[in-house]
C-alpha cells in the first residue's frame, strides 16, 4: 500500500499529455472527451488534453471547443491526413514530462491508461503500450480484424525483431525525452506509424518498451468490408516495408542523420538534417 501511495504521489508531480486523434465523430466526440476528462481526473490533477481534428470535414472540432475546459486544447487542419499525422501534430503541442495517446471512439476503454502509467514509473520504461495479447486483457474483436492483426504481428517480428507482441493498439505512453528524440525522424502518416516510432525509438537505445492489458471492444463494424479490409492490408504492408528499408537499409533514423524540428503553418513535420 505505501507503495502504491507513493507512485500515485510521484505522478500528480508529473505533467501528462494526452493527446486525442479525432476524425469525423461530432456526435459522440464531447461525450468521449468529458469522460476521458473524467477518468484523467481521477488519475491526476496536472494533465492537459490536446484533442486533434484529422480533417475539419464536420463539426467535430467546434464541438471540442464548446467544451471551455482549460485543460482541453483543440486543434484541427482542412485536409485528413492520417492517424499518425495527426498524432504526431498533437505531440508537438505537447507540454507534459510524459505523452500518451488514446484513440477517440471509446473502443478503447480509457480507465486503461492509469495501469500504463503505473508500469511505467514501476519499471522505470522508456514507453508503455497497450497489448491485445497480454493475458489479462479483454478483447471483443472481428476475425477479419484479427486475421490482419496476426499477420502483421508476424511480419513485423521476421522485419524488426521487436521482444513485444503487439504494436497496433492506439493507447501507448512515452516519456518526453524519447518523443524529442525520436519523433522529427517520422515520416508515416497513416497505418505503420505505430511501428515507425516503436522501431526507430528501439533502434535508438530506447529499448524499455512494457506491455499492460486492455479493454477492448470493437463497435465499427460497419467500416469493414472485403474492399477496405484488402486496401488496408496492401496499405499497412507498403507503410511497413518503407520503414525497414529506412531503418536497415538507408539507416535514415540514425543518430549521424539527426534531425531538428522545423515547423511550417500547417506543421506538416518536414525536417532539416541537422
């Protein structure tokens, strides 16, 4: 008990960043953010939420702003460009030592990063992530979804080598100093950014990388079909191999080839070679 006592003490010291992608979820985005605000209360009091709008194609991101909450930041941009975009836009508005992100849609349960946070500070990690394999998760999935998380599990294990089971779920948490280091090097925007940045932050001595269990549960069943699921597989495949031939052959994500943060208007993360 005063163990945990004394963590729980440690993190209301810390500064956590959450970051939100969004995309299209008017009707349900204040909902989702108010209970993420709920739970990230309960967890600690020195947090922000920087909620990204992928594409302002609706009015998700006026809904946000709605919210008037001082510890929620919105921002948006016109055109969409992808989760890993989008992600990436948040972390640059970042202000907390630690940065998580959480996909919108409540698929993922968010009580869920508490537990994240805990093994972080536990094991002393460099990143947190959440894992559909552990064995203490709860995971309602579609086969056609399971089949694609299978083989790409597979192919990223024979490409990276990576100790960890699982890449893709969309909670993970990151201490500020590895995201400074690894995050002016990424250049995926859509389906491999979870292992872009899990890859090149490995190759770059940040090898502490913990798993904790979820709670998931798939509602968007209406976004799969044959044609989707295939573009997706092709997509995911293609982001992925681009990645290794960087990483193993180029050895772009070097240290030699550090890069430092240039920002345009619409932050589109372009980079000089430092």
């Amino acid at each position: 008990m005063l163990k945990a006592r004394k963590q729980t003490s440690n993190r209301q010291n810390v500064y956590i960043s959450l970051i939100v992608p969004a995309y299209q979820q008017e009707k349900t985005i204040q909902k989702d953010i108010r209970y993420i605000k709920e739970v990230i209360e309960k967890i600690t009091k020195n947090y922000e939420i920087v909620v990204v709008v992928d594409g302002t194609l609706d009015k998700t991101l006026q809904k946000v702003k709605a919210i008037h909450s001082p510890k929620i930041k919105a921002y948006g941009y016109p055109t969409n460009h992808g989760k890993g975009y989008a992600v990436r836009y948040g972390m640059a508005k970042a202000r907390g030592q630690v940065i998580a992100f959480l996909d919108a849609g409540m698929d993922l349960d968010p009580k869920g990063l508490e537990l994240l946070l805990t093994i972080l500070e536990a094991a002393k990690a460099d990143i947190v992530i959440g894992s559909k394999l552990h064995p203490k998760s709860r995971v309602y999935y579609p086969m056609q979804r399971k089949i694609l998380s299978w083989g790409y599990r597979s192919v990223v294990k024979m490409l990276f080598g990576l100790s960890i089971s699982d890449t893709q779920v969309g909670l993970k948490v990151f201490r500020r100093k590895v995201l400074e280091d690894v995050l002016p090097r990424l250049l995926v925007k859509r389906y491999a950014f979870d292992i872009e940045i899990l890859a090149v932050a490995h190759h770059l001595g940040y090898k502490k990388i913990k798993e904790a269990p979820i709670v998931l549960n798939f509602t968007n069943w209406s976004s799969i079909t044959s044609v989707n699921f295939l573009q997706a597989i092709f997509r995911m495949l293609w982001d992925t191999a681009a990645v290794y031939y960087r990483l193993r052959i180029l050895h772009y994500y070097d240290n030699k080839s550090k890069r430092k943060w240039v920002y345009d208007p619409e932050l589109n993360f372009r980079v000089n070679v430092g």
